[in-house]
C-alpha cells in the first residue's frame, strides 16, 4: 500500500510539473540583425491564450538606466522590432482595458517605478516610440531580481486572481498584476 501511495505522490507531482510546463511556450523567431535573439513566448492564464513576441538582448556589461533602457524615457523594451502582445480576452491591468487583440508594449523605466505603455499601434520597429497611440499606461512595481539577468526577460506568472506581467533584466524586475475578463 505504501508503495502504491508513493507512486501516486510521484504521478500527481509529474502532471503538475507537465501542466507547468505546458503553460508556458518558447519559440524562436528569428536570430536578429544585432545579435538579440527574437522569442514568441505563449502562455495560458485563466483561459486567455496570451503572447509576446520580443528581441532579447544581453547586457553586456552596460547599465540598466543608463547606457541602455534610460530612465525616464519612452523605451521598446526589447532590440529591434518592437515587442508585441496577443491576447485572444480582454485583460486589464489595473484600470487600463485591454480588448483582445494585437498591441505594442514599451515601458518608461524608472530608479523606483516603472511604467507599462500599451501602444495601439502595431508592426513597426521598436523606435521611434509611437506618440499619440497609447491605449494607456500602468504603474510596474520595481523590485531586485533573485539574481542578475543578462538577457532581457519577459514573463507572466499564473496567479490566484489573474496573472503578473514582468520584465527582468540586470539587477531589476519590473511587474504589473492583471486580470482575464471573465
């Protein structure tokens, strides 16, 4: 019987592993003109199928704030093409709307906070940043990443109430809550 029990404890521990790791898609996209990798990560989150397509690049021994993402200023979050979100539900974070649909996502980093620009317009380079057609902006908590980040990162984590969209690199990781619209 004991046995029996620890081979389901193992079963039950390998399918939530398996649905973790379902959850979340990583794909290539292509290499970049500059060297940054271009990613489509997909995730699921409350029954929204949620996507960003970004470049990745490496710090490099720069600064974050200073020789690269300045503080302050309108930033692609990411190299080359601008990142992009696909949503197929409506999200919102914080009091900003977000139908289903394609957008373009920039932030303006900051020492304590950043700010998550969510862009109406769509397919073109990360700069310059598209004044005049922001759908909105959200506050992003800063916190100290667990460890260094030397390429740029972008994550949503499943939560109890919705899902937490962050953007890590170097020392610092910036996140904003949302929910699925039911």
């Amino acid at each position: 019987m004991r046995r029996f029990a620890l081979s389901a404890a193992a079963a039950a521990i390998a399918l939530t592993f398996a649905a973790t790791a379902v959850a979340q898609q990583t794909t290539p996209v292509h290499p970049g003109k500059g060297g940054s990798p271009h990613v489509k990560s997909q995730w699921t989150v409350d029954g929204a199928t949620i996507a960003v397509t970004y470049g990745r690049p490496s710090l490099k021994g720069r600064a974050v704030g200073k020789d690269v993402a300045p503080f302050g200023k309108e930033w692609r979050t990411g190299a080359d093409e601008a990142t992009a979100l696909e949503t197929d539900k409506a999200l919102t974070f914080g009091t900003l709307q977000v139908p289903a649909g394609t957008y373009t996502l920039f932030t303006v980093p900051g020492e304590g906070e950043w700010q998550l620009i969510v862009s109406k317009k769509t397919g073109e380079w990360g700069v310059p940043y598209p004044a005049g057609e922001d759908l909105g902006r959200v506050p992003m908590t800063v916190e100290k990443a667990g460890a260094p980040v030397e390429q740029l990162t972008i994550s949503i984590d499943d939560t109890p109430t919705g899902g937490t969209l962050s953007v890590a690199w170097g020392a610092t990781k910036a996140s904003t809550a949302f929910v699925v619209a039911k």
